[in-house]
C-alpha cells in the first residue's frame, strides 16, 4: 500500500513554483544509524537487577540505543539532530520506525501504535536514604521534558529548516506506570512451518488437524494447495502478567503554539507525583508510547515519489524519579550542554589534508549552553584540542562566568563561554590525511551539579580524501520537481581548491524510499565556477543510477572514467531528464546555504533551505575500484518488453560473446546469475516487484537495466 506522509513545511508559499519545477524536502523511510546497529544484533536486554533512585537519564552522552542499564526496549532513537534546543544536549526519538530502523509493517494512514520506551523495573518499595518501606510522605516524583517534531512558524526564521514531522492532534503520546503481578498468563503461540502433503487441496473454512498439538485444528482462510507453506501453532507461551495504567498524555500539538505563548518554551516539563502506593514495589516499569499516523501529502496532485516516510516524532529529553521533590521541583541544579560543537573549518565539515591552509580556521566557536537550575551559578568553560595520538596540542585558558538561569533569561550568554576564541591553526605534516580530538567542558564550579554527563561535547575533525559540508546523517532527502513536458533539473554543490589537483570520484548518498522509487538514471556532472555560479560543464557520466551501498547505509562513490584535473573553484552534482525525485541525502543540521544550486529552467537558482545535500567529491592519489564500477548505459542493447509479465527479450546491434548476466532486487542483493544462452531472460520465477538486471563483458558492466514484474 502506498502510502504518502506530508511535509510540514509552508505550503501555500511554494504553489507558485509547482506549474513549473522546484527543490523540496522529504522525510526518510528508514533510520541509517539504526539499521546499522541492528545488523550487529538487537542489544540483549534483561530486567536484571532493579535500578535504585535516583532514576535519571538525560540522553547526553550516547547515541543509537537507549542505554540497557535503564531501559528494556529498542525502539527509541537516541540522538542530537532532531530536537530544537533540548534543555541539554541528547533527546530520546519516539517516531515510526522500529527497532530496525525500518517503517512498522502495520504502519498505516489510522494510528497506530509506534514506538515504546519502557524502563527496566525501579525498587519503589523502599526509600534507600532512609533505609525503610517507601511511604507517600516521601514526595516520590517522575518529571520529564516533551517535544513535538517539526519546528514551528518562528522558529527556525522563515520555516525552511523545519526537522521531523509534527504529529497530528489524533496522534498522541501516553505515560504508563506499570508492574509485574507475578501471575503467569497465556501469552500466545509458538508457530511452525506445515508443508500441505502431495495431493492435498483446501478451501476457505477447511480444517486440518494440527500434528504440533494435538486436538486442536487449523482454519483455512485461503485456499492452498499442495506444497505450499502455512504456519501452525507448534507449542504455547506463558509470560508473568503485567498491569500497565495510563497516567499522562499529549495529543499532537504544534512548537510554534507554545513559542507563541512563551518564547522560550521548546520543551515541556512534566511532573506526576507517584502517590498510589500499588506502585511502591520491587518491580515498578513506566513506559512511553506513540501513536502515530501515515497520510496523505499535499504533492500527490503532482506525483512526487517515495513520500511514505518516518512521521509524528516526539523528542523526550532529561527523564528523572526521586524522593524529596515536590510539584515546583522543576529546576535541576544542573549546567549543561544543548547542542552539539561545531567543526573548526569555516566551509567544512570535513576536507582533504592536501587541501588544508591555515586561513581555512574559524577565529571562535559558537556554543549553546544552559543553566536549568533557578539560580545564578558559578560555571567554567575550557576547550582541549588532541592529535591523531590524543596528545594535546592546544588547551584554551580556563575561565570562569556566572551563568544565569535559563527561565526567564534564555541562553547563557557570557562571551568567553559562547564564543570563545580560536588562537591556533592545524600544522600541515605532509601525511595523506589527519584527524584532531576537540573536547569542550562547561561546567559547574563546585560539587552539586546533578547531572555532569551533559558538561562535555566533543567533535573529531577529520582530513581526508574528501570534502563535506554535512556530518554524514540524513535527516531528509532533497528533491528537484519538474512538471514541464521534457523536464530537465540539476543539482551543483560549490567546492574550492588551494591548489589544483585532480577530481578521482564523487561519493553521493541516496536515501532508500518506498519501492525503491527513485532508482532512476542521472548523469553525474562537474561544471567550472562562473562568477559564482555553475558555469561550463567540465565533465559528464551518463546512466548512473541511485547505487546499493549496504542497502543505502553509506556513501556510494561513482568513479570517473579518467582522473579530471581541476582548480579554483568546481561544482559536482547531477543533471536529470526525467521528473522522479532521485531524494539525495540531506544533512539539516549542517548548513551550507550559498555553497548549492539547482536548475529547472535557464538559470541557476540559490537554494533557500537550510541544510546540506550529501555529494563528497574525491580528489588526490589515485585509488582502488575494486567493487564499486560506474554504470555504463549503451545504446546498442536493449531489453523489453518493460514492465514485462515474465519473460524479457535482449537486443544487440553490435553482438558480443560471452555476456554475463544478474539479476538483483532493490536491495542490491543478487538473486541469480549465469551466462546469456539465448535472447530471452526469464523472470518468472521472482514475484512481482521491482528488479535490475545487469549485463556484463568479460567482467565489465555494459548496461543494467531498472525492470518491473507485474
């Protein structure tokens, strides 16, 4: 089912452009960071030994998974690029993805529950300050901050740097206190395969006696046939029986509503005092949960692809349960960290060593930093800057500043501390690359701080073969739209070199949509600067396709067919002659506004959002293309027909022995391969979907081909 997610952005702005052609943004139907961590296996989790108070989690020093020393499940994104100012840096995601990282199977455009993020069990039952049965005199607290996903109307300016899609009003995000009764309760079955014997046939409403237990029967709810496959019931499951009941809730809700109604409101705290003693046990859980819905976007009238994507995420951010806290415990003696450090190159996140100079340093840092306490506190700042061998090789000067409170004063604002100054630049060694530690601390002067994980922030500058302006994570996917009848549309993203060299790749990052929609050829491009501008093409290779990088998990590098010498300023990107949205990598939390442009009609256009697509060019030595070889599209064969029902013919004008042939999923998995014995190439055998088949001679690719099986 193909379901489309709208884009929270301003909508009646933009009509005016979608007659002609237009960039755009999407959401992502997948979670990189995850999946990757889930190829690695799911983090074992178990109940263990009950945490003691004080509970606190704020997030701020670990991504991916949350944390098994506190929580049970998976499901929640642990990360600093989707929140917009947390009260420390680190949030906790609830969306629609699971804990592979992947859309949920039962996703659908009614909500439905997502996400859960459940704690380990808490020993309630006593007061350990004071060694005796927890009593309700004890003031027994759980508080948490909130955020909707998807910015709001003033902040970021203008609405272009929006992050996650806001969840609706009928999606909502509920709070539950639970615990195990000790009662073990029938939990469900465990299913075998039952292959149906030779011979047999049933019909709707047919049973059969079920081999696995005996006495009871499978129901058949679609005819089957003999050979075929059904799962049946093979042993049964208890579990202990749980009570969970809903304390809190939100129904969807917009920032820019509560920044309206006070500006420095992006996140919500809640405090719920635990006072029902059913709770006061050896095994309290709490829980999250999500709910969220898939509907429709407002592009579909123009047929824009790939829309089914992550939605109605909920940011939760500093987590705490304690004894001695009241309804107006709402500031935490804590200074902290709220988003993450920056690189220390004015352009890049990244570069190659080769290219480095010393006027490419910034001359100071920008930091956002906060006081959550309700008083004036005495803080620090200081910053360490490492070698690839993690000796120092600059440490700013220790300061101290009084921070004040961030309600009602907002930020902390003190210079020194905010912006401090950079007074030092990278020697160049000579080596093919390098790689520098950046450590900044801000922190309280004394011993009450309560939370010290969320002091530090750190970043590693890396020197390469590369240059990036992203971090390498995609939070959306950047599209160009044309409805024009030959419609025509190109990307370029501006770099500069010192010196000349030689452009031996580009690496490009393609998000994986619904159907894989957007494989579709592109023609990889570099054009010479003029005035500012993309000027004269330089180089072009043609029928290059969204490339199968462990299943769109990293970068895919397209190789040039001969190294391209180069200097001054370049652009790289992709031109297109077709109106799929090809959804390259988005970076939003990195901006390289002025540094790319796209064009629909005659002239190059600044793109107006804030962000970062994700095209790496390579320059330098050469290097090794084993694995990785650029498509090369010919004329002189051709497969039909397409979409086909089983059977494709191919082609030649020009006949060459010995082609070889595969065909792969969208995926990029291979499903067959084998040596052309004839004209005709038979997918009947595969079920109906989306397949590519690649041709090949004496081990070079001669063409691959995007086929549908209806």
């Amino acid at each position: 089912m193909n379901f489309k997610k709208k884009i929270n952005i301003l909508f009646l702005f933009l009509i005016p452009f979608v007659g002609n052609a237009q960039e755009f943004l999407t959401g992502v139907v997948q979670n990189t960071a995850i999946v990757k961590e889930a190829k690695k296996g799911l983090p074992t989790r178990t109940s263990g030994e009950a945490v003691k108070l004080p509970f606190l989690d704020d997030f701020s020093n670990y991504t991916g998974y949350p944390k098994s020393e506190l929580w049970l499940d998976n499901q929640g994104f642990v990360n600093t690029g989707f929140a917009i100012l947390p009260p420390t840096i680190g949030v906790v995601t609830l969306d629609a993805l699971n804990e592979y990282g992947q859309i949920y199977p039962h996703a659908s455009r009614a909500t439905f529950p997502a996400d859960t993020l459940t704690s380990n069990q808490i020993r309630l039952d006593t007061n350990f300050r004071t060694n005796r049965p927890m009593q309700v005199s004890d003031s027994l607290y759980m508080s948490f901050y909130y955020q909707p996903a998807g910015g709001s109307r003033n902040y970021p300016a203008g609405g272009w740097e929006i992050v996650g899609d806001a969840p609706e009003s009928f999606d909502k995000l509920v709070l539950e206190f639970g615990y195990g009764t000790g009662n073990i309760v029938f939990a469900g079955f465990v299913f075998a395969e039952y292959v149906i014997p030779e011979g047999e046939y049933y019909s709707v409403g047919d049973t059969i006696a079920n081999p696995y237990i005996p006495g009871t029967y499978y129901v058949f709810n679609n005819d089957a046939y003999s050979g075929e496959v059904i799962l049946m019931p093979y042993d049964s499951i208890f579990e202990e029986e749980y009570v969970w009941n809903e304390v809190w809730s939100s129904n969807g809700c917009q920032l820019g509503d509560w920044l309206e109604e006070n500006p420095l409101e992006y996140f919500k705290q809640v405090l719920i005092p635990i006072q029902d003693d059913q709770y006061y046990r050896n095994n309290f859980q709490f829980r999250f949960r999500n709910f969220a819905s898939l509907d429709l976007d407002p592009w579909s009238m123009n047929n824009i692809v790939g829309w089914s994507s992550n939605c109605d995420q909920w940011n939760i951010d500093y987590v705490r349960i304690d004894v001695g806290r009241s309804i107006n415990d709402r500031y935490p003696s804590d200074v902290a960290y709220v988003t993450p450090s920056m690189s220390t190159l004015t352009e890049y996140q990244a570069m190659p060593w080769k290219q480095y100079r010393p006027s490419d340093m910034i001359t100071q840092f920008h930091n956002d930093l906060s006081n959550l306490s309700s008083s004036t506190k005495n803080t620090f700042y200081t910053y360490r800057i490492e070698n690839k061998d993690h000796q120092a090789i600059y440490v700013n000067p220790l300061n101290n500043e009084n921070a004040e409170p961030y309600y009602p004063n907002g930020l902390h604002n003190k210079e020194h501390h905010v912006s401090p100054s950079l007074d030092m630049t990278y020697e160049y060694d000579g080596a093919d690359s390098a790689v520098f530690y950046i450590t900044h601390v801000f922190g309280m002067v004394g011993s009450n701080d309560d939370c010290k994980l969320n002091d530090t922030s750190r970043f590693v500058q890396k020197f390469y073969n590369y240059y990036a302006y992203d971090d390498g994570t995609a939070e959306a996917g950047y599209c160009l739209l044309s409805t024009m009848p030959n419609p025509q549309a190109s990307l370029a993203v501006k770099f500069t070199l010192a010196e000349p060299d030689t452009l031996r790749a580009v690496r490009m990052w393609f998000n994986h949509t619904l159907n894989d929609e957007n494989v579709e050829p592109f023609t990889l491009t570099v054009w010479e600067d003029n005035n500012g501008y993309p000027g004269e093409v330089l180089y072009e290779l043609s029928s290059q396709l969204p490339e199968f990088a462990e299943n769109y998990l990293d970068f895919v590098t397209y190789y040039l067919e001969e190294p391209l010498a180069l200097s001054g300023t370049f652009y790289v990107g992709f031109q297109q002659d077709h109106s799929v949205q090809l959804n390259i990598g988005f970076d939003q939390n990195c901006d390289a506004r002025g540094k790319f442009f796209y064009r629909t009609a005659a002239n190059w256009v600044e793109s107006f959002y804030k962000g970062a697509p994700m095209i790496r060019p390579v320059v330098g030595k050469t290097f090794d293309h084993s694995g990785v070889t650029p498509h090369e599209q010919t004329a002189d064969i051709k497969m039909y027909p397409n979409p086909t029902s089983g059977v494709i013919y191919i082609q030649t004008n020009d006949y060459q022995e010995d082609i070889d042939y595969r065909i792969l999923n969208v995926y990029g998995q291979c499903l067959e391969t084998g040596r052309l014995n004839s004209s005709e190439l038979s997918l009947s055998r595969f079920a109906n979907g989306v397949y590519f088949v690649q041709l090949s001679s004496k081990n070079r690719p001669i063409i691959t081909e995007k086929i549908i099986k209806k």
